[in-house]
C-alpha cells in the first residue's frame, strides 16, 4: 500500500501582526502561553482534487498572565492537492491532517523568520497535535470540509 500525502502547490501570507508584549521576563527559564488555531478547508468543485487551506495562528494575552514574548496574529493559505485514486472520506482526512500539518511548518518557518531580529529574539512555534485537533474537531463539526468554486 502506498501512502498518500497532499501536495502544496502554492502557499500566500494573509496576515501577520507581531508586537513584543512590555511584561515579557526574559530572564524566566519557563515560556508559557496559550494559543489558538482555526482551520478552514474548502474543495474546490471543479476540480475536486484541489483544496484550500486557511491557517490561522493567535496568540494573544489580553489579561497579561503568560510569560509570553509576543502578540502574534498569523494566517496562511495553502493550495493543495490530492490523487483522485481515493474516497472522498479518505481525501477529507488526508487534507486535514497532513496538509494542516504542512502548513503549519511552514507557518512555523515564517514566524521564526519574521521574529529573528525582533525585539526577544527569534520564536519558534511549538509542536502541535493535529491528529488531536482533528478528533476533536470531529466531535464539534468545527473542520469541516465544504466544496467551493475556485
């Protein structure tokens, strides 16, 4: 059996706002922060072996209680696309874990590349479990899978 993974065609920043946060103790040996992800995934209905994918990426700490070095606010659309040789169900999943999962490293690149010379040095996003996410997202309906012209 051969194992099938999304490849991305293309790949835009939509968004990115990166402020060093004033309360930040660069001395603490302990970096903690929260942040959220929203995954969006379009088909498109013309060519069904094509799929958009939307990354966005917030950390942000309005009560000021995580040790945290930046507010950050990151989005990235990915093109992707997928052989036909399988199920609908089985491109679904493979684009919402794998191709999420591309796309993140490459957030993760941007990111440490946009805050190497910043003010607290280069960050580099942590390492996130979307196969976690995805399950949970199943019991939500929250990643879903919609068909739209492109």
């Amino acid at each position: 059996m051969v194992v099938q993974s999304p490849n991305l065609e293309d790949f835009r920043i939509e968004k990115v706002l990166i402020t060093p946060r004033p309360n930040f103790n660069i001395n603490s040996p302990e970096v903690s922060g929260e942040f959220d992800i929203e995954i969006q995934i379009a088909q498109n209905k013309e060519n069904t072996n094509m799929y958009l994918v939307i990354l966005k990426i917030v950390f942000a700490d309005k009560e000021n209680k995580d040790n945290f070095p930046y507010n950050l606010e990151f989005q990235i659309n990915g093109i992707f696309s997928i052989n036909d040789d399988m199920s609908e169900e089985e491109k679904e999943k493979l684009i919402a874990l794998n191709a999420v999962s591309i796309l993140y490293g490459v957030a993760r690149g941007e990111i440490a590349n946009f805050t190497a010379n910043f003010k607290y040095e280069k960050f580099i996003l942590p390492s996130y479990n979307f196969v976690e996410h995805y399950k949970k997202s199943q019991n939500k309906s929250k990643t879903k899978v919609s068909k739209q012209n492109k």
